[in-house]
C-alpha cells in the first residue's frame, strides 16, 4: 500500500509543486489550504506525514501542530513544518509544540524530497 | 568654578561682538570701572543687570548664569564621551564654553542633533522589524520565491515530465515571477523616501516648526494681524499636513481668545504664574492654562514654560522643550517624572520640584484628564501634561520649600544617578 501526505498549505502552485514532487516519489497526496478543517482532514486521510505551513487562513499551523499532538489517534503523526516564518523564536516555538521537522521556505526541492523519505520511513 | 566664570563669559561674548567695556556698561546702566570688576569675576550679578547685559549680548541670561552653563558642559562632555577615539581637553571644557561661548553651542547643538538622528534611526529599526505591512510583505516575497525555486528545479532537473504538466509549471512561473515583481515594486514605494507614510512623523509637524520658528508665541494670530488662512497659504503644505495644521491652529486661536495675553499676564504675575490657581481664578481647567503658559512672549520678565503632552503609553503627542530640558520625542524619557504618574490620578495635577543630577531644578505641575467619556468594558482613554519651569524663582508665591523635590534625570544615557531603581539604560558617562 502506498504511504500518503497531506499538505496543508495556502499558496497553490507550492501545492502543485509539492505534489508533483511526492507524486514522482510514489507518494499519495492530498492537499488543504484551509486551518479551519485541517484536522478533520487529517483524521478522514489517516497519512502518513503532515507538511504544515505556519501562516494559514483560520487558524495557525502551530495551533494545528498543537492539536495534532494533543489528539490520541494522530498524536504520533511526524509533521514537517515548511515555513517561511524562521526565526529562532518561530523554530523553539514549533520544537515545544512538538515538530518532527523544521524546514523553512524557500526550500530545495532535493534535501525535502530526502527529509519526507526519512520520516516516513521512521 | 563655573559661577567664577560669569565675568569670563560675559567678557568673550562682549569681545564677539565688538562691543568695548564702555559700550556695555553704558547699556546696562553701570560704571565701565564696575563692569571690569565684574568680567574679572571680582563682582557677582544677577537679576536686572545680568538680564540687561544678556539682552546686549543678545544672549539668554542663563547662557550667562551657572545652570545653563552647566547644562552646555554636560552636553560637551557627551559629546566628548561619544567620540572617546579624538582625545579632547576634557579637563578643560568648562574653560572652553566660557571662551568661546558660540561654539560650544555648535558643538552641543550638533552632538544634540546627533543624538536625536540615532534615536531615530534606532527607532526606525525597531519599526522595520515590527512593521506589519513589511512583515506580510516579506512573507509575500518568500512564497513567490518558494514557488519560483521549486518550480524551475523541478522543469531543470526533469527531462520526462508531461507536456502538460511541463505548460502547467511554466505558466506558473509567468505567473509568480510576476506577483514577485509587483512584491517587489510595493516593498519599494514603501521605503520611497518621498513617502510620507515612513519620513514626516519622524520631524516636527509644520505646525511645530511654525512654534519654534515664532518662540512658540503667534502674536499676529493673536492681535489678528493673520489670519489661519493666512498662515496656511504661506506654508505650502500636503493636503494632509493643511488639515492637520488647521485644526492645530483653530486650537491655538481658541486658546489665545479665552485667555486674552494682556488681561492673562496681568493675574499670572498676580498669581505667580501658578497654573492650579490661575485655572480657579479663570474658572478653567488646568490643561488650558498649562497650555497658555507654554505659550507667553519670550520676554526677560516672563518665567520660560516648556510643555510635554503624552497619552497613557507615554508616546508624546506634542512639546515644546526649553535648552536646558530637551524632551525625548519617542519615549526613552525618565519614568520618573510626574507626568507620567499623573496618569495613575486623573484629574488631580501634581506639583513637583524636579532635582536634575547636574543640579537643574524645574517647578512642574503635571495633569492627567480623560479625552471621552467612559463606556462599559473599556478603560477612559487619559492623556496628561507637565509644565516645566526652570525660573521657579520668578513665581515668589509658591513655597519651593513645601513642594515635593524629586531626584530625576531626563534620560538614563545622560543621568548620572547610576543607583537609580528606574535605570534601564547605562549611563554614558560612567567611563570617565
């Protein structure tokens, strides 16, 4: 059975970058661009890894991230935050909320390819 | 030391102006065998033969007397401090301002001036970095980079792609490489230094620079010799700036019609100037009449009144600074001061002696009022004034001797108080 992601994220051509990306990889992908139905969306996909952008219409990523982590049934669930937002303060914010990964934008399409394989594999 | 040096400065002032010993003692009405006595600082003045000599060498008394003196020796020596790699005569600046008074001046002023520009440069810092407009606008930039860099990897490094999908990425491209350049442009007109938005509120509003070029007193608008009309025509201002400046001076014109000058100055002197007795005896509030102190004709027998207005954040909404008290324009202020606890007691105004470390004294009266009324679940929007004075012994009624001294400084780089509980900023003369 094939893994799968779900990438939340607002800018679309990000969106059709990444899936094109994954897709080649193997991957199945899904997308949202809204915070507000994240979570359900991520319960009815049951992926394997979550990409989450910070800033997102409705609620924040770090809210997402959150409540990923508080939920029993995805609170295991490796998130790779990809975010433009990269200060230090935004970094330790992400790792105290529990992130997997912290990638900022803009990224290589190369070394996210790698960290996405690592993580799945984990 | 420096009180010795009154004759010395009165001396190299008189010799600026290539005025002889004779000349002046005839204008001060005293014997030129006296004034010698005097410029050897071998006789003390003050009162009305220091202020008449002033007035001769077109100088402020106080440029003469110890106080300002002092006040100048102390910007020169920060001045000196901030530039440690020139190795200045430090111990010889007092020296220096009584020789060669003009200078000194120079000096402080352009240190001051420097002082002023680093302040606004850090605060322009601090705006950039939590400016929300520039914030989304780099967000903005990263995602068009984001999507541009991935995109081109992705045509660059995958030789097999559809011919659709490969159409599909271009045109996204086009797209984003175009939303880059609009980013781009708007990040520009933002920091286009012909922008008013960044560059005017960080100068003195036109109104302002009006007050300080007229000594903060518009006796034609006053006498009606001008009209507000008048005014504006003659300052070529934006549309904004002439809205702005309009109202500021139909409040100046409201203030100047409730307390007439002449009938004003006749029961200020009456009542030593105090703003809280005068605000009785006018049936007034205190801001108006603090407000009309601030703004008497520079005259030797008028006490000088500076002004600072804040809201409740402490950020200043208007000024007016005397030489030897400069008030910081972005915060940065000593909390100390009364005006800023004032806004803890609206309504009833503080009377306050302010002891300066270089010893500078200021008779203050400081006032909070509510600008609108109360409502229900929002605290009542408060600003407040101080009124300063440094020519405390012009107002002989009020007991400086009962009213509450309180050890301040005007900024923490420039105060010496190195124990002070409210320090959040070194002192910049600590080193020496």
């Amino acid at each position: 059975m094939k893994k799968s992601v779900v990438i939340i994220e607002d800018e679309p051509f990000i969106i059709e970058a990444l899936t094109f990306l994954l897709e080649n990889e193997g991957l199945v992908v899904r997308s949202i661009s809204d915070g507000a139905n994240a979570i359900d969306f991520i319960i009815k996909s049951k992926p394997n890894l979550v990409i989450l952008d910070i800033m997102l219409p409705n609620v924040s990523g770090m809210k997402i991230l959150e409540d990923i982590r508080s939920m029993d049934e995805i609170s295991n669930l490796p998130v790779l935050m990809l975010t433009a937002k990269g200060q230090k303060k935004d970094r330790r914010a992400a790792e105290e909320a529990g992130v997997s990964k912290f990638m900022t934008k803009p990224f290589d399409n190369q070394e996210l390819i790698e960290n996405v394989k690592a993580m799945i594999k984990s | 030391m420096v009180g010795a040096l009154l004759g010395t400065r009165i001396r190299e002032n008189r010799k600026a102006l290539k005025l002889t010993q004779k000349d002046l003692a005839k204008i001060a009405g005293i014997s030129a065998s006296y004034l010698n006595l005097i410029e050897h600082n071998r006789r003390g003045i003050a009162g009305k033969t220091l202020n008449t000599i002033a007035r001769a060498l077109s100088v402020e008394p106080s440029e003469l007397s110890d106080g300002m003196n002092q006040s100048l020796i102390n910007r020169l020596k920060s001045a000196a401090i901030r530039n440690k790699q020139i190795n200045t005569e430090t111990n010889r600046i007092e020296e220096f301002a009584a020789r060669f008074p003009g200078f000194a001046r120079l000096i402080a002023r352009q240190s001051d001036q420097i002082n002023i520009r680093d302040e606004e440069f850090t605060i322009l810092s601090d705006q950039l970095k939590h400016d929300p407009y520039f914030a989304e606008a780099m967000h903005l930039l990263l995602s068009n980079i984001t999507t541009i860099r991935s995109t081109a990897d992705i045509l660059a490094g995958n030789s097999n792609i559809p011919t659709k999908t490969s159409k599909r990425f271009i045109d996204n491209l086009a797209e984003e490489a175009l939303k880059l350049s609009n980013t781009a442009e708007d990040i520009f007109d933002y920091f286009e230094p012909t922008s008013e938005k960044q560059v005017t509120n960080l100068d003195l509003s036109p109104f302002e620079l009006l007050l300080e070029k007229n000594s903060y007193y518009l006796k034609d608008l006053e006498y009606k010799k001008q009209t507000i009309d008048e005014i504006l025509s003659s300052l070529n201002l934006s549309s904004e700036d002439h809205a702005k400046t309009k109202n500021s001076l139909k409040a100046y014109v409201e203030m100047v019609k409730n307390l007439p000058i002449n009938s004003f100055l006749d029961v200020a002197v009456k009542h030593s100037y105090d703003a809280i007795s005068l605000a009785k005896h006018f049936n007034t509030d205190i801001l108006s009449i603090c407000f009309r102190l601030a703004h008497l004709p520079k005259r030797s027998d008028i006490p000088k009144f500076g002004i600072i207005q804040c809201d409740a954040s402490g950020s200043v909404l208007y000024r007016k600074q005397l030489n030897s008290f400069s008030l910081p324009r972005y915060g940065g202020a000593c909390p100390l001061w009364p005006v800023y606890r004032s806004l803890s007691q609206p309504l009833q105004p503080i009377r306050a002696m302010l002891d300066m470390p270089m010893g500078d004294r200021f008779h203050t009266i400081s006032f909070a009022y509510p600008t609108e009324a109360a409502q229900i679940g929002m605290p009542a929007l408060t600003e407040a004034v101080m009124l300063f004075t440094p020519d405390y012994l012009m107002l002989p009624k009020i007991s400086h001797t009962q009213t509450p001294q309180l050890a301040v400084g005007l900024q923490c780089t420039v105060c010496s108080r190195l124990e002070c509980p409210a320090r959040r900023a070194p002192y910049l003369l600590e080193s020496k």
